[in-house]
C-alpha cells in the first residue's frame, strides 16, 4: 500500500527461503521492483513453484521504499 501522496517505487528482497516473492498476480511477469502510485496498493505473490518437494515452506523478505 502507498499511503503517500506521490508515486513510491517498492522492491522486495528475499532473505531466505526457495519461494518466488513478487509484486502482483502474473506468473509470467515476476517484478521484484515496481512503482506504485499515491493511493494504490499492489498485492504480493508468494510461489513455490512445481519443483517443490515439500507441503510446508518458509520465506523471509522484506520490501523496501526507495
């Protein structure tokens, strides 16, 4: 979510875990960096993909305004 008055540009970064952390819905287009403008929230996927052997995972990111 972008409280402020102004377009904010967001990244996330994966600090552990095997899972794909992107913004929006589209599997075949993953950004990791997007601008978001005032107002507006943007929702983030998590996707462990078909390789995935086990029914539990963890992952730690973090999003970043820069």
């Amino acid at each position: 979510n972008n409280p402020t008055k102004e377009t904010q540009t967001y990244s996330i970064e994966i600090k552990s875990g095997e899972t794909q952390v992107f913004f929006g819905q589209d599997l075949n287009n993953q950004p990791t960096q997007i601008s978001v403008p005032s107002q507006t929230s943007i929702p983030i996927s998590l996707y462990s993909g078909e390789e995935s052997t086990t029914s539990s995972q963890t992952v730690e990111f973090t999003v970043n305004s820069e």
